[in-house]
C-alpha cells in the first residue's frame, strides 16, 4: 500500500506541475482564444495503469456482458444485478470514489475511459452509467460525511445500487416543475414524500434513490436520499423500450414515505442546481460512451463486410461500402478527439481548483460547471455520430442488419434514446449558445471585442495573406476563419434581437451546429498535430486523411448554417456582406476526399476492425 500511495502522490504532484504549465482556457474560450497541441490530452497519451483498467473493462464486457446480453434484454433483472455487483469486485463501479469511501480514486479523464469501454456492453451500459454516474455522483458531490460513509461506500462496491429520480410525467426537460412534494413532519424528524417519478433507469433494481421534491411552497426543488425499502415506495412495471430493452426502466410512486431529515442532500432548494450540475456529468459521460458503441459498430461492420461476399467479391471491396467505413471511423476519430480534450479540461479545472484549496468535491462540481459549453458539445456530436454509425452499419448489413440475430440491430435500437438522455439535443444545442452569451454579457468571456473585430474586417479590404503556410499552419487558419464566421452571426443576431433573441430558435441551432462543428474540427486538427509531434509524420498519414475531409466538410456545413442563420434575420447590403464574408470564412482548398476515404477504408479492411 505505500508504494501506491507514493506513485499517486507522486503522480498527484507531477499532474499539478503540468496543469501550472499549461495554458489552460476556461469554458467556452475556445471561441476567442487559440490552443497549443501541447495543453491539450489525446487518447495516445493514457499511460499503464489506465491501459490496464481498460482493458479489466473489456475482458469483463466480452466474457461478461455479450454473452448474456440477449438474457438481459428479456428483463432478467436478477441477471443485472448480479453482472453490476460482479463489475463492483472488479473495482469499476467505484474508479471515481475516493479512496477514503473504498474506491479506487482515479482522475476524471480515466473515468471516461472506463465508461467507453464499457459501452460496448449494449444496455447494461446504462444501467452501468446511471449508477456510477447520477446514481453516486450526487451523494458523493452533495452529500455530508455520514451521507458518504453510509451510502457512497457501498455503491462503489455494488453492495447497493443507486437510481436517479428527478423526471415526472409534466417535468421533462423543465424539470423543475415537477410537482412531487416534501412536507416536514410534526415531530421534525421526517419528510413525507408524495410524488410519481418517471422513466428512471435502474428504478426496478435500486437499492437507493436520489428523490428531486419541493418542500412545501418553495420555488425550487430540494433533493432526499431515500431507501428503496422505504414503506409507501411502489415500483412499477418495466416499461417496454425501443431499446436499451436490457436496462430496468419504471415509473416509481411516492405514498407518504417518510425520509429521515438527515436524508436531505445538500441545504434546502438547492435540488435544481444539484440535478443541473448532475447533468453537465451525464452530458460528458454520455459523449464518452458514444465512442465505444461507436467503435464497437464499426469492427462488427468491418468484420462483416469482409465476409460477405456479392457477385464473388467481398462487399469491402466496393466503393459505397469504403465511403461508410471511412466517414463512420472519420467522425468517431473526430468525437474521440473532442471528447477527451473537453474531459482533461474538466479534470485540470478540477485539480486547479483543489491545488487552490478548494475542497475535492465542491471542485469536482466547479470543474465540470466550468464546462458546460463543451459537456454539451460532447453530448449532441456524440449522439449523432453514434446514430449515423449504427444507421450505415444496417445498411452495410442489409437485411441481416434488420434481423435481431445481428449485433447491429440492437446497436441501431439503443443508440436512438442518446438524443433525447441528459436533455434532448435541442435543449443541448440551446444550452451551448445560451450559456456562451451568458458568460459574454457577465464578462467571463470576452466576446464583444473579437466581434467588433469581425465586423470591421467585414468593411474592410479582405487579407488574402502573404506567403506560403505549412500543412498545420494553413488549418488553424481556416479555424480562425471558421470562428469569425461564428462571431460576425452571433454578434449581427444579437445587435437585432438583444434579450428576445432565446425566441429564435431555428437561429440559434444554426450558430449552435457552427460552434459544434468548429470545436470538433480544432479538436481533431489539435490531436494530429500533437500525435505528429509524439510519433513522426510517417505515423499519421491516415490520421491526416481523416482531418482533411472532415475539414472540408466542416466548411461546407458551417457555411449552410451560416448562409441559413444571415438570410432569416438580415436583408440588403448588409445581408449581402454577411453572406460574402460568409463564403470568405468557409473557403478552403479542394480535397480528394474519395482517395483519402479510400485510404482510411482499406486500412480498416485490412486490420478487420476500427483502427484510426
């Protein structure tokens, strides 16, 4: 034991001096400001120890998991239970619980690891990813000592189980309209709870929910800890699901069910901010997840392309067929990218915070507030990536992919509810803008100024530039461009609507998707810059493939939204010098993009899996 505890400590000590050196951007400063290769986390950077744990996941999910994954989609409920407290004596329900609660005490960047390997594992995924996440997160972040040590110590374990309980028939995605009550006993030593909770993943199998109520007439919701023992609780049936058929999913009613005041997790109308925060969580944890289901899809589609064979030929060898296994790897090479770099940002922000004495689990939920931009970048390019990669893994299949004996019929199914978990993609897409103009007008980021900026180069005679760009420096160029694309949108509607400009929706998801876009194409062009400077030019030609098309259709795309945006809100000549500098913002050079689709296909063809 002391020889672990002083690599961690010495390990501990090495992230702090890091974090010190790097140049790290706050939340939504991406937009503004421009990054290093060098301050951001590729995933060719996880060491020995979190290779390993990788690993121990999917060993566990490929003896485990696979082989029963049909028995757990038929509600076999005693099966889930048991394959959840078997990953608990692993130690993976508890990889980010402090030591001090009987975890593992890993960093938040190898928690994400942990989820996308696990999310292979189909629906027990999200029993997984409910528990370990909102179902322990809240009591971990919120919870006082005795909370911890009563409950936090055996959900790390898999002794209990925890279920999160916030979403009501009248309260989806305004959850704090929800109408279940709290009311304080006579004695004051209880809360009576009433109230039904719906859609709540592991609710059939839950040992412990984290209940959101109003306590009397208060505006906001409170949170409780409540035993699922408890008299008054009634569990209903399993609801039947598109997919995801393998996870417990019920409706739970609250008749007068009495929790202990000392139940109350964190002070009194604070459940709003708690279930917020929790969700920012969720968000990242989700796009993780994306990446391994992603991954998973692409080496059964591979695999399967191989040995199908049409007019005498394996269906690999076609040139449809590469185009899907090369823009599926492409856009899973890209949500890698972004995924990863948003979750070491979170866990330096996390480590800043503590090094400045902050207490760990206040800065836990700091670190992850901090980015909530880019938790819901991850959530929404996530999803989407993962819904076109099972919809062009089907298609690949053809008619065995509609039949249920195929890994990717049940891939396709589960992968549609990643759009509508941890806020539906149009709450998301809003989240991201309206929370980057929130920290502009508080001034946390300055946004007016690089948008006066634009708006005088919009004026003003165009700089074609002057000499020739290397490979690298030619794309952050058109980076640049690409976020002044953004600005000179955002800054044009504002100056239009002012404060009415949240009635603009459609708007808005335009200026969402160029933020989306533009983050995920710095991401990648930032890790194969980085990747490049770790293993030598000759090393990442694919990798280039890769970052070029996506590039190139990133331009196209951000152009449409910008194009979209301009036309419904402007008109006459400053209408027509948005559009003009629109089309100057997403020029970029011609690309082959069917050999480069070619060259990342036949390479996948070749290893039989996902290989970028």
């Amino acid at each position: 034991m002391p020889v672990i505890f002083n690599y961690r400590l010495l390990k501990n000590n090495i992230n702090k001096i890091n974090i010190m050196a790097k140049k790290i951007l706050k939340g939504g400063e991406f937009l503004v400001k421009e990054t290093e290769a060098q301050d951001i986390f590729i995933p060719e950077q996880f060491d020995e120890e979190q290779m390993m744990m990788a690993q121990t996941c999917r060993d566990f999910i490929d003896k485990e998991i696979l082989p029963k994954s049909d028995d757990l989609d038929k509600h076999d409920r005693e099966l889930l239970v048991k394959e959840l407290k078997a990953a608990g004596e692993l130690g993976l329900l508890g990889i980010s619980i402090p030591e001090e609660y009987d975890g593992f005490g890993q960093n938040f960047v190898t928690s994400m690891k942990v989820v996308e390997e696990i999310s292979r594992g189909f629906s027990f995924a999200v029993a997984f990813s409910a528990h370990t996440g909102i179902g322990t997160l809240p009591i971990l972040y919120y919870g006082t000592e005795e909370q911890k040590q009563k409950y936090v110590t055996k959900l790390g374990t898999g002794e209990f189980i925890g279920a999160y309980c916030l979403t009501e028939p009248d309260a989806g995605s305004d959850a704090n309209s929800g109408k279940s009550k709290a009311i304080l006993s006579e004695d004051g030593k209880h809360y009576i709870v009433n109230g039904v909770k719906m859609w709540i993943t592991n609710g059939g199998i839950a040992d412990v929910h984290i209940v959101f109520a109003k306590i009397d007439d208060d505006k906001n919701l409170s949170a409780f800890i409540i035993d699922a023992d408890s008299e008054g609780i009634e569990i209903g049936v399993e609801e039947e699901k598109l997919g995801i058929r393998g996870s417990s999913t019920v409706q739970i009613y609250y008749n007068n069910v009495k929790v202990p005041v000392e139940n109350l997790l964190g002070e009194r109308n604070d459940g709003f901010k708690i279930a917020l925060n929790i969700l920012n969580i969720g968000r990242i944890k989700l796009g993780g997840a994306t990446i391994g289901a992603s991954k998973g899809v692409i080496t059964n589609s591979v695999e399967y392309a191989n040995e199908r064979k049409q007019f005498k030929t394996p269906i690999s060898s076609f040139g449809a067929i590469k185009f899907k296994l090369a823009e599926m790897a492409i856009r899973t090479f890209v949500n890698e990218s972004l995924v990863y770099r948003a979750s070491q940002n979170i866990e330096d922000a996390i480590q800043g915070y503590v090094a400045d004495g902050m207490e760990k689990s206040k800065a836990s939920i700091e670190g992850l507030r901090q980015y909530a931009i880019e938790a819901a970048i991850a959530k929404v390019f996530g999803s989407e990536v993962l819904d076109y990669v099972t919809d062009e893994g089907v298609q690949i299949y053809g008619g065995m992919g509609y039949s249920a004996e195929t890994p990717v019929e049940k891939a396709y199914r589960d992968s549609r509810i990643n759009r509508i978990f941890e806020g539906t993609n149009e709450i998301n897409r809003m989240v991201m803008v309206g929370e980057l103009l929130r920290r502009g007008f508080k001034g946390e980021i300055d946004l007016l100024n690089p948008a006066k900026e634009v708006a005088k180069e919009l004026m003003g005679i165009p700089d074609f530039g002057s000499g020739t760009l290397d490979y690298y420096e030619a794309k952050f160029e058109v980076i640049k461009k690409f976020k002044k694309a953004i600005l000179m949108v955002a800054g044009a509607a504002l100056q239009k609507f002012g404060q009415k400009l949240t009635n603009e929706q459609e708007l808005l998801f335009n200026a969402a998707d160029m933020l989306m876009f533009t983050y995920a194409a710095e991401s990648v062009l930032l890790r194969v810059q980085k990747l490049e400077s770790m293993k030598g030019e000759d090393k990442v030609t694919l990798q280039k493939h890769a970052l070029d098309v996506f590039m190139y259709d990133t331009a196209h795309k951000i152009n449409k939204f910008g194009v979209d945006a301009i036309n419904s809100f402007n008109v006459g000549d400053e209408q027509m010098a948005m559009l003009m500098g629109m089309k100057r913002f997403t020029k970029v050079d011609p690309v082959n993009v069917v050999k480069a689709r070619r060259a990342i296909a036949d390479n996948l063809i070749e290893e039989n899996k996902y290989a970028l």
